[in-house]
C-alpha cells in the first residue's frame, strides 16, 4: 500500500493484482478502518442530506392532493361528488410517473446524476406550483399527467446512484436513511398543509392553492441546493481529497477482484460499460426483478393508501380537517425510527428477504384487525403497526435487487423496472378506497391485506431462488461466466 502512503493513486491507475493483496490488509488495518469511517461520514453527511431532502418533496408532491383535498379542492373545481373524476386524476398520474421510470434511468448516466436528478426535481416542483392556479377538472388532470412523468425517475435514480457510491454491505442503511424522509414526509407534510391553511383567503387563493404553490417553491429551492452539491461519482467528489477518492473507489472495486460479496460491482467495468439491449434483456427477465417487484407492488399498494387516505380515514372517525392533519403525525414518526432501526440490522446481518419475513407481518396484523373492527381507538392504534410494517420493509426490498444486480444497465433496467411495476399499486390505492366505504373501508384494507400475505410469500419465493444461485455457483454451473464482470460471476454471491 505504499501508494497510499507516498504517491497519490488516481481512479484510473488500479491494478487488479492490488485489490486482492495490499489493499485487503490495508482495509483491515487500523489506517484502513480510519479512511473507510472517515469516507462514509463524507459521503454521508454530504449524499444522503441532500437525497433525503429531494425524496421528502417528492412524496409532499405527490400526496399533497390528499390534504388539498380536505379543504375544498373537488368543490372548486367543480369535480363530482362520487369521488370518480378525483380517482381519475390520481390514475393519470401514476400512469405517467410509471412510464417515465425505466427510460429515465437509462438516461442517467448519460446525462449525470448531478444534472439529471436536479432537473427532475426542479421540473416537478414547478409543475406542482401550477396545480395551485388550475380551474377546472381538465387542468387537474393536465397537471397531474405532467408531475407523475416529471416525478418518476426520481427514487430508481437514487438507488442507481447509491449502488455505485457505496458497497452492499452498506447500502440498506443507506436507503433507510433518506427514505426515512419519505415517512418523516407524512408527519411534516400534514404539518405544514395545517399551517399554509392558514394562508387561506390572502391573495384571493384558497387554502389548497397556498398548500401547492408554496410546497412546489420549496421544491424548486431543493433542486437547486441539490444541483450544488451532489457530485456525479467517487471520484468527482469535491469533498474527498485525492488519496480519499482512490481509495474510495479501490475499496469498491477490491471486493470484486477477490470474490467477496462486499461490493455489487466493478467500477472499472461499468464506466465503460455500453449500453446493450442483452443487459436490459436480463433484467427483464430475472426471476428476482419480478419476485422483489411483485412483493414490493403490494407493499406501495399499502404505502399509496396510507399516505392519500390517512387524512380522510382520521377524519371519518370524528375528527376536524385540521385535527386530522395533527393527529396523522404520529404514526408517520414512529415508522420512521423503526425504518432505521430495521435497515441498521439488514447490513449488520446481510440479509435482505429474511428480515422482510419478519417485517411484512407486522403490516398484515394491523390491515387485518383495522378491517374488521369498528371501535376508532383500535383502529388508530393499528395505523402504526401498518406504518411500521410497511416503511421498514422498503429499504431492504430496495436494497436487495440493486446488491444482486451487476452491470449498470441491468441494475439500471432492474430497478426502474420493480419500481414501475410496485408502482401499480397506486392505481389500485386509487379505485378501492372510495369515500362511501368511509369509515370501515373493509373492501379497500381487504385487498391490501391479500397483497400483502402474497408479497410475503414472493419475497419468501426469492430468498430460496437467491439460495439455489449461490448453491449452483458454489457447484460450478457459473464456472462460464468467470471474466464476466457482472452478476454472473461464480465469486458474485447473491444476498439472501
């Protein structure tokens, strides 16, 4: 390691030979453990900040309509009564946002992530202002057409760009983190829609027209702190010195070259990896895209309902608009501490699947008592178990098909792929919570109980396949594909 030492290595200068020897003591040396630590506070203190902000005005974008909608926003607009032209405009904008997911990551690497994902968040953030100044049902949909295909790329775009910034060992946590901002969203979002209510009237805009148009500014504000401060790689990154960078990279790589599951890919390969419509191909059709996005599907499926309808729920059960939005905190804040803790313990023991068995319960215990009790304190009460379950079963269904995926474009195409397919759930959330079922909703929590038992059982599904895999490689049915630089690689072990 003496180039660690004295000379500066760069990125470009790695000998496959080092990354097995040298650097393997290194990293286990007490310098080694020190530059890794120091790396990852730098990252993270820099990346997931930023990514976290951006992921918490996504969902405020995305589900504000719930909270708009407690203040008049179907009655001004002159929608109908029965709930069908507000569903039709939900359905609208999980249509786009699902179409614009896959070729949004395919475009990723060649627009950069610091460009790309900055525009995106800018591009919705002044569509969702202009949700605030529409008129009529036409313009609602218009506009909520617009935000789902602005908004989509989004979240695979930041599993994409994680992947290649930190080793599989790390990146469940990781996901945790900045998701958390997605539940943390839930409780500030119905704070923040309880005070720009207030707002009501100034400027001769309603209280749902200030919701919009100051949570879109907010969003235009992230893009471009984001655009500022995200860098594109490891190796762009302003904040790491020189000797930090190189290593930062060898570490990534290192793990590869010596046949450990430590890291989800070769750098090296990848930045010059072309695009190739075989690496889209095996996306497509692996077994664990569809197993993790099919699990997942009904996973969002509860997440979709909970965030759009949590409001409506509460206030079906007694309570006032504003008391609603208050009183919809908690469960949001409590899901989002046990998110974290639930993600720490998936790379402590690298698993993924495995502690999703035991994750996914918890949300079906509260889906199924919830819709089949009457009483409204039991029923609140089991809003945080769903919360829990639900949120803290994401970062590990995230994590684990990006850490079995190599090659960027099968990663790419893998996880924009099981994010447009879980992404369906929001058209199911859309048509089975009708206001008439208000407040049992038994038909709406019964399907996303049967969701949830089915997921259960995919995700139990891939942790056996995953297990078959490394058992074949271990018997060398891989053997073919030594050199390959991807998944398939005998040393390249699938996390269970």
């Amino acid at each position: 390691m003496a180039d660690l030492q004295g000379d500066k290595p760069t990125a470009d200068n790695v000998e496959k030979s080092d990354l097995v020897g040298d650097d393997d003591e290194f990293e286990n040396s007490h310098a080694g453990r020190a530059m890794t630590r120091r790396i990852l506070w730098k990252l993270d203190t820099r990346i997931l900040p930023v990514l976290a902000l951006l992921f918490l005005c996504s969902f405020l974008d995305r589900t504000n309509v719930g909270n708009g909608r407690l203040y008049g926003l179907e009655k001004e607009l002159g929608m109908d009564a029965k709930d069908v032209q507000y569903d039709q405009g939900l359905a609208v904008f999980y249509a786009t946002y699902i179409v614009s997911e896959i070729p949004s990551n395919l475009v990723l690497k060649k627009v950069t992530p610091r460009i790309w994902l900055p525009f995106l968040t800018f591009a919705w953030g002044v569509v969702s202002m202009c949700q605030g100044f529409i008129q009529n049902f036409a313009g609602f949909v218009v506009v909520r057409a617009v935000l789902g295909f602005t908004e989509g790329g989004l979240l695979p775009g930041m599993i994409l760009y994680l992947s290649s910034m930190y080793t599989r060992r790390e990146l469940a946590l990781r996901i945790g983190l900045f998701y958390t901002a997605a539940s943390l969203s839930g409780a500030f979002g119905g704070l923040l829609a309880r005070g720009l209510s207030e707002l009501a009237g100034h400027g001769g805009y309603s209280a749902w027209r200030w919701i919009f148009i100051i949570e879109g500014l907010l969003t235009v504000a992230a893009a471009g702190l984001a655009a500022l401060i995200l860098p594109n790689g490891l190796a762009g990154a302003s904040f790491l010195g020189e000797e930090e960078k190189a290593y930062a990279v060898r570490r990534l790589q290192r793990a590869v070259f010596a046949g450990s599951t430590g890291s989800m890919m070769n750098p090296e390969y990848e930045a010059s990896e072309k695009f190739s419509w075989h690496e889209v191909g095996r996306a497509v059709f692996s077994w664990q895209t569809w197993l993790t996005a099919s699990a997942y599907f009904g996973i969002l499926s509860g997440l979709y309902s909970f965030g759009l309808f949590l409001p409506t729920i509460i206030a079906a059960l007694g309570h006032t608009a504003n008391a609603a939005q208050l009183w919809s905190v908690i469960p949001y804040a409590v899901a989002s501490v046990v998110t974290v803790i639930v993600a720490f313990a998936s790379d402590h023991f690298q698993v993924r699947g495995i502690i999703m068995l035991f994750t996914m319960p918890i949300a079906i215990i509260g889906y199924a008592v919830i819709a089949n009790v009457h009483s409204p304190s039991v029923k609140y009460g089991m809003t945080f178990l769903m919360a829990t379950g639900l949120y803290s079963s994401v970062p590990p269904v995230l994590g684990w098909l990006a850490n079995n995926s190599a090659g960027h474009y099968k990663r790419a195409t893998a996880a924009a792929l099981q994010l447009a397919i879980a992404n369906c759930g929001g058209f199911v959330t859309v048509f089975v919570y009708p206001s008439t079922q208000s407040p049992q909703f038994h038909k709406g929590h019964t399907i996303i109980l049967s969701l949830l038992v089915a997921g259960w059982f995919m995700i139990l599904g891939n942790v056996l396949y995953c297990r078959k895999i490394n058992n074949d490689k271990t018997r060398g049915k891989y053997d073919q594909f030594i050199g390959s630089g991807d998944d398939r690689e005998p040393s390249f072990r699938l996390v269970l």
